[in-house]
C-alpha cells in the first residue's frame, strides 16, 4: 500500500512538476511579452510632453494675435500668414531655406563620398584619417560656426594666410557678401557633417561583394568605370539616408548660420528657424509660430515624395 501510494506518488511528480514548470514559463513569457512596455512609457511621457504637445499648440498659436503686446488670446484665422506673405518675409525666408538646404546636401554628400572613396582601404593611416574628419561630427555646432566666423573675418587667420603667401595685405570679408555668403555658410555646414555621409559611403562600399569587383576586373574595366558602372549604383541605400538626412536636417537648421552671419548680411542668409527666434524674441509669439508652422509643412512636403523617390530608385537599381 505505501509502496503503491509511493509510486503514484512518484508517478504524479512529474506531471506537478510540468505543470508548475509550464505555469512558470506561461508566467515568465507574459513577462517578457509586457515588460518592454513599462521602458516605452517614460520616453512616451517626453515625447508627448517635448513634442505632440508643442506640435498641437504650434497649430493653434498661429492662428492666435499671442504677442507679448496683448493682454489676451484671440482667434484671428488666417491674418498671420497674410502678413508674412505681403510682407515678402516668408516668400523670401522661404527660398532662402530650400537655396541653403540644397547647398548643404551638395556639400556635405560631395565631401562625404569623395572621402569615403579616398579612404575606403584599410590602412592604419586612412583609419587616422577617418577619425580626424569626423571629429567635426561630435563637435557643437555653434562652436563650428564660431570657429569659422573668426577664420574668415577680414583680420582673420584665412586672410592672414593669403597675405603672406602673396606678399600683400588681403582684408576680403568673406562673410560680408549678399549673394556668396550663403554658399561659404553652406560649405560650412557640409563640412562640419561630412564625416557621418562619409562613414555611411563607406559602410555602402564595405557591403560590395568582392567577388563582383574582382569579375569586373577580370573583364579589364578600370578603376573609374568600375566605381561609375558597379560601386556607385550600388550605394543607393548610402545615397538615400545621406541625401535625406541631409536635406531636411538643414532645412531645420539654426546653430551654424546664427554663429556664422546672425541671418546677414542684409538678410541673405536668413533662414526660417533664424526669422522664428528672432520674431519671437521681440514678442510677436504668433508669428514666430505661425512661421513654424510654414517650416513643419514645408519639411513634410519635400520629406515624403523625397524618400519615396529615393526608396523608388533603391529598389529598381537593387
């Protein structure tokens, strides 16, 4: 009787065993299933709070007359932006933004390809190399722009240069021209960023397959044609983050043109972040946002049939 009862026993462990074992692990996987939820909340919490919020009351602001000359809010639809564009401020704020915007993506993409494909070997030298032009990356952005503004001022290191190379005294004021300025601050901005288009090229070059460069080699294509015809239609994906990145990440820049010219000279290097800070420190609150809101639309306009484009191409040359 107590052998048998023994042996029940020792029969049912097992099932008490599977079945504890199978409640732990249902317990376990619905722990692991909920758990990452409780890490979403927080960045939830500062997303919503640093950025819907704002978005949302962006909106509504600037169809506002909110200025720090009103004592009260009032619903005034439309007249904002009727200002701007009469005014010729936003017309002109705008085009000076999509002018700067294409520049920085020339620049900053050029200089990124050109090093990637320069230093794509890898040397203990181009490893140095690589680290020495991304450092411009992590540096800040006003520090950049403050940097620069001191190198090209008319009694600056990049005349003094000049000067005693020639043998003349060069005083140009490189940031003082209207039509110019834009592209120097442009070249600035490019510079300053290059080394992340140029780390992106290069992971896009370290993905060929060595086995198609070494055929087209066997098949006597040279160096250019083997970049022009193989390596570079195959750094379509390279293209499509570096390009959007670029273009719409100056589109919402501030730092660099603010350091570099303040928006001048005569206004030519204004761009719309720069008229937003300075419109809504003088306390006209419903401009600067209404202007913000033009700055918001405009960047999802171009960003959506940009990358779709990009992600088109990709996908017919891939």
């Amino acid at each position: 009787m107590t052998s048998s009862h023994a042996l029940e026993g020792g029969a049912n462990a097992p099932r008490r065993a599977g079945g504890a074992g199978r409640s732990g692990g249902l317990a376990q996987s619905i722990l692991k299933k909920n758990y990452p939820l409780r890490y979403i909340v927080p960045a939830f919490a500062i997303l919503l709070v640093f950025f819907f919020v704002p978005t949302v009351l962006n909106f509504v602001y600037a169809f506002t007359n909110w200025s720090a000359f009103s004592k009260t809010i009032e619903f005034n639809g439309l007249d904002n932006f009727f200002d701007l564009f009469q005014s010729g401020t936003l017309v002109r704020d705008l085009r000076t933004t999509i002018i700067y915007a294409l520049l920085v993506a020339v620049f900053q993409n050029g200089f990124g390809l050109l090093l990637a494909v320069f230093l794509e070997d890898d040397t203990r030298i181009n490893r140095f190399a690589r680290v020495m032009f991304f450092v411009p990356v992590i540096m800040s952005a006003l520090a950049v722009g403050y940097i620069w503004q001191a190198v090209l001022k008319p009694d600056g290191a990049f005349n003094q240069i000049l000067s005693f190379f020639t043998g003349h005294q060069i005083d140009v004021a490189w940031l003082g021209s209207t039509t110019w300025t834009i592209v120097l601050v442009a070249a600035i901005h490019g510079w300053k960023w290059m080394g992340l288009s140029m780390l992106v090229f290069l992971a896009g070059l370290k993905t060929i397959d060595a086995d198609v460069l070494e055929a087209a080699a066997i098949d006597g294509a040279n160096r250019r044609q083997v970049f022009w015809k193989i390596k570079f239609p195959l750094l379509a994906p390279a293209f499509t983050f570096n390009v959007a990145t670029s273009l719409l990440g100056s589109m919402n820049g501030f730092d660099i043109v603010q350091s570099t010219t303040a928006g001048g000279p005569g206004g030519s290097t204004e761009i719309l972040n720069i008229f937003v800070w300075r419109t809504f420190g003088q306390g006209l609150y419903s401009q600067s946002t209404t202007m913000s809101l033009v700055l918001f639309i405009m960047v999802m306009a171009i960003a959506v049939p940009l990358i779709w484009y990009l992600r088109r191409r990709e996908s017919k040359i891939l």
